[in-house]
C-alpha cells in the first residue's frame, strides 16, 4: 500500500480522452432525449397555440358584442321611424287619390269611378 500512484503519460491521455469521450456520449445522450421529448410534445404544443389563437377570437367577439347591439337597437328604432312615416305617407296618398276619385265622379264614367271609390273605402276600412 504504500506504493506510489504511477501515472504515464499515455494513461494520462487515455483518462482524459476516457471523460471527454463520456462526456460527449452523455451530451448526445441528451440531445436525443430532449429531441425525443419535444416530438412528444409538440401535438399538445400545436393543440396550445390553436387554443391561444381561438380565445384571442372569442375575447375579440365579446368585446365587439356591446357595440353591435347598440348599433342594432340604434337601427332597430330608425327603421320603425322609417316604418311609421311610410305608413302616414301611405296613408295620405290613399285620402288624396280618393278625394280625386271623388272628384272625378262629376265626369265620364262614373260608374268605374264609383266603383274605384268602393275599393278605396273598402283599403281605408281594412286598414
């Protein structure tokens, strides 16, 4: 035992070469590990950004729903607006076409004309 440790100096490039050589084997060794655990991954990677993306969409539709219902409501009231004076509109064209049909009865045909009158009365009661 109490003999000296003798290193030469062609062990002693052998011990290094030894630990570099495992050190690059472990180093490749992780590579392909790591490799192996990011193809692993990756559908559940791709399945993340799809996700990502879709409540990115969602946030940016809930954002925009106020603004379209009151832009609906706002269109909503300007076309019953519309609505309603096309009804008075209607309305009077239909009195002055009948009080021109009256008036017209004073001449040629008025048997049509009478009858014209009829129809008129007949749109304004149903209305």
């Amino acid at each position: 035992m109490n003999d000296p440790i003798i290193f030469t100096p062609a062990e002693m490039v052998q011990v290094i070469l030894a630990v570099a050589g495992f050190i690059v084997a472990i180093n490749a060794a992780i590579v392909v590990l790591a490799s192996w655990w990011n193809k692993a991954r990756k559908p559940e990677t791709i399945q993340n950004e799809r996700l990502d993306a879709l409540e990115k969409a969602v946030t940016k539709i809930e954002e925009e729903i106020p603004r379209m219902k009151d832009a609906y409501h706002k269109k909503s009231a300007e076309l019953e607006s519309y609505e309603n004076d096309n009804k008075a509109f209607q309305r009077v064209m239909v009195h002055s076409l009948h009080a021109l049909t009256e008036h017209a009865i004073n001449g040629n045909n008025t048997d049509a004309l009478k009858s014209a009158v009829e129809e008129l009365n007949d749109y304004l009661v149903d209305r």
